[in-house]
C-alpha cells in the first residue's frame, strides 16, 4: 500500500509471511510516488518468486562467528587452515566490518577496505581474507540473508607469486650430506630421500600408504594427504585440496632400493602406512621437522630449512638439470606450468632435458661412501600420534 505523508514524501507499506509462517511487515519512504510504485512492484515480483529477502539486522560479525562455529564445528579440518580462517575473521574482517549489518556491505566499501589491509599486508594476503569473507557471505546468501554476495564480485588485487631464491634450498652437496646423515634402510633416511627425490609434500608422503607405492614399476601414487589437527587429537587422512595435487610421479632407482630396504622394518599399521612409528602409529609433521633441525645442527648448515625445503630443491635442481617445466609441475602439483615457471625463475636455465634417474644419481652419487652421522635422538620414531 502507497500512501503520501503529511511531509509530502511517499510510504511503501507492505506486509508478507516468512518461512516460519509469522506474518511481517515492512515500511519504506521515497521522496516521489514514481520511487515508491517500482519499489512495491519489485517487492511484489520477488514475493510471488520466493526471492524476497526479509530484512536484518543482523551484523557480519554475527555470521562471521556463527561461520566459523560451523565450519569447524566436526574436526575434519587441517589446523592450519583452522587458524588462517579464525586470524582472517578476528584480525580483520570483524575489525572492520563486525558491527555492519550484513545486507549494508558493499562490494565498494570491501574494496575500499582492501586497498587498507594492502597497506599492511601482502596482496596475496589481503585476497585470502576476501576469500573467507566470500564464503561467510555466500553462507549467507544460501541462507536468505543477504540476496547478492557482494565479496564475491569485489575485485582482488594483483599479487606477485613468492620466487624460491637459493638461500630457501639445499646445495646438491648439502641435501647429499643431509641423507648422508641418515642410516640405510631406516625411517629417516626413506622419509629424506622420498621428500627430496620424488617433490612431494610432507602431509602426501606422511599420509601415504604402501599400496600407493608401485616398488615394482617405479610409481608413487599421490591420492592421500595427512593433516596435523591440535594437540592431543588424532591425525585426518583426506584427498588432496587440488586435482592438479592428485598426481602419479615416478620413482628412481635410488629411492626404490631404499624403499625396498624400508619395508622390510616398516612396523605393521592400520593404515599400512609408509612412515610408521615403533607402535604403529602415524608421525606427525612436527617430529619430522625436529629431526631435519637436529641434522641440519649437526651438519652445521645454517640455512632456514624445512621439510618443505626439500620440495624447493627438488623443483630447482631439476630445473637446473634442464628438465622440461611441465614435467617439473606436474611432479608437484601445480595447478599449471605458470606458477612453476614464476616460482622457480631463479633456476630455469635456457634449454631443458634430463631424466629423474640423472637427477637422482646426482645427489646419490656419493652417499654411499658416507659414514651415517645420526644420533639415536635424531630419530622419526617419538612422535606417535596420539
């Protein structure tokens, strides 16, 4: 119903039913009877078609909150993205948007917002936060909160892909000193050799289980990762995040014989796992790490280096060796040859051509005649989780 007030202005009155069956209404003024008339005849449109949204008060930060809840709320999560989403909603999207009803966000105020957060943080940053406040929104929308997901539309900024630079890598002599340290035939050793020489990422070879490896043709099949939850919680085991991280990659000669010597030890699992501890157990990531750190003090390499770290020079070395892009990227899973390329400039030579074989003999050529260095306490086995 239309009506002119007595300031000279128009009200929309209107009323309709929500899902719960209560009956709602709701009022709105126009400075013209032209205003006032599209408005009720859209109104009406979107009742007849079940799209209207009822308007809320509800804020973002209510939703952000009650998004998280639920996002996590059964545990099937990796800890790392658990702790991302809740940096992304507590650290920025509820400073800055906490107290706006949700149906008042714009796509211009969230890129106004952006370009602030960029004065702080990295573009690439600032474009994952947008993503989390992307699905709060969508959640939203799917909800009949909001009839648009304006965070969906905002435009992300232009972000420059982190470059892997030497210092971020082991030398040849250095990862062949690193496997030098380990003993043959032991969990330390298969677990560098296997990171080093076939590129894959901790969670796919600390989830992987001896079925996904093919000793026989040389295959490693990569369809599991293990994610790290918190402490006094058990280990997830999902398929990657990507399909470019579902991947087949070959295996040298090198890293088979050790896998063959491995084996032989693994103690039995529930998931007949590759790195299993003394009592059966996955290893967690950490343990992992705390034994790179002991053997890179031991070495006295001095270098910030990681699990990861040996994915990196896997990547370069290859790169170095003239393999050909494609091949490197698909061994790693990248979504395309692109990102390698952009990651690893600083290790593409000019023409391209070797064999995982070549690469292999490279680092191995020498740790044979190494005596293992190791300590007892440099051991993968203390880490059951629990």
């Amino acid at each position: 119903m239309i009506k002119q007030t007595k300031a000279g202005t128009w009200e929309c009155d209107h009323y309709w039913f929500d899902t719960d069956g209560k009956r709602r209404r709701k009022l709105r003024t126009f400075r013209t009877h032209k205003d006032a008339v599209a408005y009720e005849k859209e109104a009406l449109a979107q009742v007849q078609k079940r799209e209207f949204i009822a308007p809320s008060k509800v804020t973002v930060g209510e939703r952000a909150t009650s998004w998280l809840e639920q996002r996590f709320a059964n545990g099937n999560y990796e800890r790392s993205t658990r702790i991302e989403r809740e940096n992304h909603v507590n650290h920025y999207i509820v400073p800055a948007f906490g107290s706006l009803p949700i149906q008042s966000l714009t796509v211009e105020r969230i890129e106004r917002q952006m370009v602030e957060w960029n004065r702080k943080v990295s573009a690439k940053a600032v474009n994952k936060v947008v993503r989390t406040l992307t699905e709060i929104m969508g959640e939203a929308k799917r909800h009949a909160v909001i009839r648009d997901n304006p965070a969906a539309e905002a435009k992300r900024l232009k972000q420059e892909v982190e470059e892997i630079t030497p210092d971020k890598v082991f030398t040849r002599d250095e990862l062949r000193r690193v496997i030098g340290a380990t003993e043959p035939g032991t969990r330390e050793r298969a677990v560098v050799m296997t990171l080093a020489l076939t590129g894959c990422r901790i969670g796919e070879l600390l989830g992987a289980s001896w079925n996904a490896l093919d000793l026989k043709a040389g295959k490693f099949h990569i369809r599991t990762t293990m994610a790290d939850p918190d402490k006094g919680k058990p280990v997830t085991f999902k398929k990657p995040k990507t399909k470019s991280s579902v991947r087949t990659v070959d295996l040298s000669k090198d890293l088979i014989h050790e896998l063959k010597l491995w084996r032989l030890k693994c103690p039995p699992s529930e998931r007949d796992l590759v790195i299993a501890s003394d009592r059966g157990k996955p290893v967690r990531r950490r343990v992992v790490s705390e034994f790179l750190r002991g053997i890179l003090k031991e070495l006295k390499i001095e270098k910030k280096l990681s699990s990861h770290s040996c994915r990196h020079t896997f990547a370069s070395l290859l790169l170095a060796d003239r393999t050909p892009i494609p091949e490197v990227s698909h061994r790693l899973g990248h979504k395309n040859p692109k990102i390698t390329m952009e990651t690893y400039a600083h290790f593409i030579p000019e023409e391209e051509t070797t064999t995982i074989d070549d690469y292999s003999a490279s680092i191995m050529g020498n740790v044979s005649t190494m005596s293992p260095s190791i300590s007892p306490t440099r051991q993968v086995t203390p880490g059951d989780a629990r």
